[in-house]
C-alpha cells in the first residue's frame, strides 16, 4: 500500500447530511493505510446536532467557515471561523448548529477511529445545552481552545494587539528559510497523540525533501504548492489535501507569487530528536565518503 496519498477537492463527493443535520467527508482514514491519522471534514446545518459521545481516540479541529457550539461537561463554547481546539481521550461532548449558516471545521482525530470497533465512539448521556460563551484566552476553563488569524503568519505583525490578550510561548512564531509555523494544537494545550498548526510559505518557501517516524497530513487553504510524495510531484491548490505516511520522502516549494498557507497535523507527536531525515544530509555524506 502506498505510503502517501491526494484527495483533490472537487473529487472528493460531499456526503448527505444525516438524520441530525450533521455531515463528515473522510480524507484519511483506516482504508487508506493510516494507523494514527483520522482526518475530515465536518459541516453542522444551523438547526444540526451530533449528539453526545466519547472517543477512545484524540479529537484537534478548526473551524473554517460559520459557527458551531461545542457542549463539554465543563460549559457550552460558540466557535467561529479561526477557532481551534483540543477534546482529549475520554471527554463527553457534542456539537450544535449555530447562526444563519451551515458551520464546517476539520477534525482530526488521533490514532484512526477503527471500523470494526464502531469506530471507537460510544455514545452517552446528553450534555446540558447551555448558553454558549466565547472563548477566552485569559480563561483558565477554555485552556484547550485557541484563536488564529491568518495574520499571525506574518513576521512583522506580531504585535500585542494581534496575539490577542496574553502574550506567551503559545502565541510565538517559528521563522526559517521564508517558511512560517504557527503552532496550535500540541502538548502544552493538553494533546498527547498529534500536533495541529499553521504553515505559510514565502513565494521562495521551499523545504527540501525529508521524511519522518510519523504521519503528517496538509490541507491547503490558499495559495498553490508543488509537492513531491515519494518521487511523485502534485500541484496542490486551496482544498486540495495530501497525507504522508511514516517514512514517505516529501518536499514542498511554493509554486505561485503570493503565500501558499495549510493546515497541518502530525501523529504520533514529533519526538524531541530526530523528528527529520533530510535527504540532504544522506546525499552529502555519501559524496564525502566517496571523495
């Protein structure tokens, strides 16, 4: 089985809705060879609900378009376009429609829901339906939830207004080689199975080829970049997605003249070394070995 995939978004068929309002299209999953990688896109009709449920797996989302309300036993929370957050292992939650409109997000959950264990949801007892409140980064209660602007992104914008209330390590920007990272859900937001974060790439972003001991998925959300999986070379625009397994060699340059910005998220988190193999450094040691 390959070790990476592309889901072009106009192939990709948007499912029905069911019986509550609610809808999910997988892009990766279990048939696709994952084993720590569930990732989707989820839409709630205004009048929609999933009911409540817990996972044996790890849930990170961002919601893209709309609002939605997200019930927990600890409160209910409106989340609009730019919220993220964490529902760890175990959590009850369920989700409502909000405002005028459909509200969609990503999702991805950590290791891959399996079919022959009922994708390993239970359902449970109904969470009280409380007014929901937005969420606060001062808050100590909404410590699993975040906001990002595409802003954010930009190296010269990082001023106190933007990171929006507190200043931290959290709000911090990782800057190389015309690559920006913004991180969003990781171990100090709670998770303990994956990683979700912000990537902008420069018009000369590039990042030469490499792989990793874990599965790494790419939404893009604006922009076009070239992407080469294990010797195949995609051109990848907004919507498009591509999955690389643990140990599939990929590289990305930007292919257009403004940014290129993706979601991105990893599973199993990254360990602290040797989270990269650079084909560069291989490729410079056998020439130095041989001359």
């Amino acid at each position: 089985m390959s070790r990476h995939l592309v889901r072009r978004a106009a192939d990709v068929p948007e499912p029905p809705y069911d019986e509550l309002g609610h809808r999910r299209r997988e892009l990766v999953g279990e048939g696709d060879g994952s084993v720590h990688t569930g990732f989707g896109l989820c839409e709630i009709r205004p009048d929609g609900r999933v009911a409540a449920h817990v996972h044996s797996y790890e849930e990170s989302f961002h919601v893209l378009d709309g609002a939605v309300i997200l019930d927990v036993p600890e409160g209910s929370y409106l989340l609009e376009e730019g919220d993220y957050g964490l529902l760890p292992t175990g959590v009850p939650h369920a989700w409502r429609g909000a405002g005028d409109t459909a509200g969609s997000w990503a999702d991805m959950l950590a290791p891959v829901p399996r079919a022959r264990y009922g994708h390993d949801t239970q359902p449970v007892p109904a969470l009280p339906a409380r007014d929901p409140v937005r969420i606060d980064v001062r808050d100590p209660r909404t410590r699993s939830l975040g906001h990002f602007e595409p802003a954010q992104m930009d190296p010269g914008k990082q001023s106190q207004d933007l990171l929006a209330v507190s200043a931290s390590m959290r709000t911090a920007l990782l800057v190389y080689s015309g690559i920006t990272v913004k991180m969003m859900v990781d171990g100090d937001l709670g998770a303990v199975a994956s990683t979700m974060f912000m990537v902008r790439y420069a018009p000369d972003g590039v990042a030469g080829t490499h792989d990793h001991p874990f599965e790494e998925t790419y939404l893009i959300l604006e922009g076009v970049v070239d992407a080469t999986l294990d010797g195949e070379r995609y051109r990848l625009g907004p919507g498009d997605l591509a999955w690389a397994g643990a140990g599939c060699v990929h590289g990305f340059a930007n292919a257009g003249e403004g940014p290129v910005r993706w979601l991105e998220t990893q599973a199993p988190q990254p360990p602290s070394r040797h989270s990269y193999r650079f084909t560069r450094d291989w490729d410079y040691l056998r020439e130095a070995l041989g001359s």
